[in-house]
C-alpha cells in the first residue's frame, strides 16, 4: 500500500514537470532555418567489463573457444615458455628474502576483476538542421581504454620464514596486474529532436542513432615484480618466444569491425543563434570485435559537445 503511494506521487511529479516544462512555448526560439551546425565533443566513456574479460588471457574463460586466434592474449604464452618462466622464477627469487626456490613450482591460480578503466573520449561532427526540432548528425569519435584486472598465482618452496612445502600466494599485494590496451573509432549517424521550454535558450533533447566501431588490440601483458610480459603471441602460430634467436614481430591484427545502437539525452544551452554547449549522458549497446568476447553489451559515454552554427560565417549575425 506504502509501495503504491510512493508511485503514484512519483507519476504525479513526473507530470507536473513535463506539462510544464514541454506543454509551453518559451518567448525566444530556436533557429528555424534550415542549415549545418559543426561541433567538437569530449568526454568519458566507460566500457563494459565483459568485453574486458578478453584481456585476461585464459582460454578456458572463452565463451567460444572455436573462435580464438593464435595472436589473441593468451597467459600460458607466457608462463609454458621455459625462457620466460625462469625469468619471472629469477626476479620472485631476487626480491623475496622469505622464499628459496630450489625445489618449487610457480603456477596460476585466477584472474579477477578485469574492468575497463574510465576513458577520455573525444569526436567532432556535422549536423544537418531540418527544422526547429529535428536534425541528424554524422559524427566520427575515438577512445583508447584500458582494461585491468589481477592475476594471483600460487608458489611453493622452502625458505627460513617459510614452512617447507607451504603454498605462498602472490597477486594484489604484490602489484601483480593484467592489462590491455585497445582503441576504438565510432562512425555514427543520430536523429535528435529538441524541445522547447519555458527557460529561453534552454532546449532539452533525445538522440537515437547506429554506429559502426572499429576496435585495434593495441597491447595485453602481465606485469610480475614490476616487469611487463607480452601474453601477445607477434612471432607466428606455433612459434615460442627464444631470447637467444632474433625474430620478426608480427602484428597478428586483433580487432575489427563492429556496429551498436545508440540512445542518449541531453540540454541545449543556446548563447545565440548559432553557438551552444550540449552537456549529453548516452548509453549505447556495442557488439565489439573482440574474439569470442563480442556479445552486445552496454557502454556508457558522458561528453560535453561544443556547437557552432553556420550563421557564424554569414556577413551579417
């Protein structure tokens, strides 16, 4: 009974608003002219962490493990090369007084937590203005994001503070990580429509669009006692990584081609007839090319466009 009071209050507050922000005419509107508007956007984008469980490198996460790639992070890279090993072996030996690695094994025991950090975006565009209300708007946009997470492996020696054959776990407090780098272009196509208000120069508006993405795998590592390893195999399918042979890296081309759909809002904060600011909150669902970690998913892009008419080169303002 509390429950349906609270919701009907809340309907009759949301129709309030509206009845009064939207049912009247503000005394100053809008450009009606038909015409172009250019703008510049910057902001930050968060992207979805299922997408970053990509950079993980363990293939028995794969959702689809028919689609993975020789090239694609792959942790046992890493830790199965003999070269690699015994170095990692060297640097926990060097700057762990309490472990005496004669007679131990060093193995993974799990990879948590890989999100994508908050990233800057930014774009510029052109927009097409059909009427007071509707325009459409071509717009191109980058990200670089960084997916993290935390790898903890589990060793096992004998040492003076250590019990012979206790199992010591190396992870977070050690600075162990795991991160990818990828980059992301957007070409995009949206549909806004503004409305008018009471405020002058106030124009909230909604925006539906599509896009097609473009994702580079620009670097997967982990990071060991301070020392970075590449979990990319650059050296060709079937090769092993041998410091003692000189090799060509390859680029193994991680990546693609995707598309999403976009929905968003924003104000329109109108200085003249042909300057604003549109501070906009957009959520889109994105189907990025990343191996078997492509499933639609939603990404969240906060931004503030800056937008200039194309009255500002007319002889006369």
């Amino acid at each position: 009974m509390i429950k349906n009071k609270w919701f009907l209050f809340l309907l009759i507050c949301c129709n309030v608003f509206f009845t009064t922000v939207f049912a009247q005419k503000s005394s100053r509107k809008i450009d009606t002219t038909k015409g172009f508007d250019f703008f510049f956007n910057a902001g930050m984008y968060l992207g979805h962490k299922a997408n970053a469980n990509y950079y993980a490198g363990d293939p028995s996460r794969d959702p689809d493990p028919a689609e993975r790639k020789y090239g694609d992070p792959n942790i046992w890279y890493v830790l199965n090369n003999p070269y690699r090993y015994n170095e990692i072996i060297y640097l926990i030996d060097e700057r762990h007084s309490d472990i005496i690695l004669d007679t131990a094994y060093f193995r993974l025991d799990d990879i948590s937590g890989m999100r994508y950090n908050l990233a800057f975006s930014f774009g510029v565009g052109a927009r097409y203005r059909f009427s007071e209300s509707f325009a459409l708007s071509f717009l191109f946009s980058q990200v670089r994001l960084t997916a993290e997470g935390v790898p903890t492996f589990e060793i096992k020696g004998t040492g003076t503070n250590t019990d012979v054959g206790e199992i010591k776990y190396l992870g977070m407090e050690d600075n162990y990580k795991m991160v990818g780098k990828e980059r992301r272009n957007f070409f995009g196509v949206n549909a806004s429509y503004l409305f008018e208000t009471t405020i002058p120069y106030v124009f909230p508006f909604l925006e539906l669009g599509v896009h097609l993405n473009s994702t580079k795998v620009i670097s997967s590592e982990v990071i060991i006692e301070e020392r970075s390893f590449s979990i990319i195999n650059r050296y060709g399918e079937g090769t092993v990584y041998d410091p003692g042979i000189s090799s060509t890296e390859i680029d193994p081309h991680l990546g693609g081609i995707g598309y999403g759909f976009i929905g968003g809002l924003g104000v329109r904060l109108a200085f003249n007839t042909w300057a604003a600011i549109e501070p906009v909150v957009q959520i889109s669902a994105e189907k990025i090319h990343l191996s078997s970690y492509n499933q639609i998913r939603p990404n969240y892009n906060f931004m503030i466009r800056l937008v200039m008419g194309d009255k500002v080169f007319a002889k006369k303002q």
